[in-house]
C-alpha cells in the first residue's frame, strides 16, 4: 500500500476517533484512561500521527463505546 494511503487511513481513523470522542463529550484523557493507554499515545493516534494496533484500537472503540467498525470505515 503506498505511503500516502496509510497516512489518509491513519487521519481517517483518527477523525472518526474525535468525532465519536466528541459526540460522546468525552476528553481525550478520559478516553485514554478507560482504553489503558498513555494520554499522549491516545492524541498521536486522534491527530493522524501514530498508528495503533488492533489491540489499542479495540480498547479505544470500548472506551468510546462505539462498534470497532465506526473507527475504521
């Protein structure tokens, strides 16, 4: 897959994480203390800057509660 596909997922993802964060009226720490992950590791994936793995992302989708589908569509 080319770069530029990777980073478009990595922001696609993160957008859909700040929506559901946002609908929810939820912080970004709160999000990352109920998916166990650090605050700074949760923002780097929001702003498109990380990618998490499978794992992280099924924490954050509970911690959102929100299917996993809604993160990566």
């Amino acid at each position: 897959m080319p770069v530029e596909h990777v980073l478009a997922r990595r922001q696609s993802i993160g957008k859909h994480m700040r929506d559901a964060r946002l609908h929810a009226n939820l912080t970004q720490e709160t999000v990352a203390l109920r998916a166990d992950i650090r605050i700074a590791t949760y923002s780097r994936i929001e702003n498109g800057h990380a990618s998490p793995s499978l794992d992280t992302l099924i924490r954050i989708a509970y911690a959102l509660d929100v299917p996993l589908a809604d993160l990566v569509r």
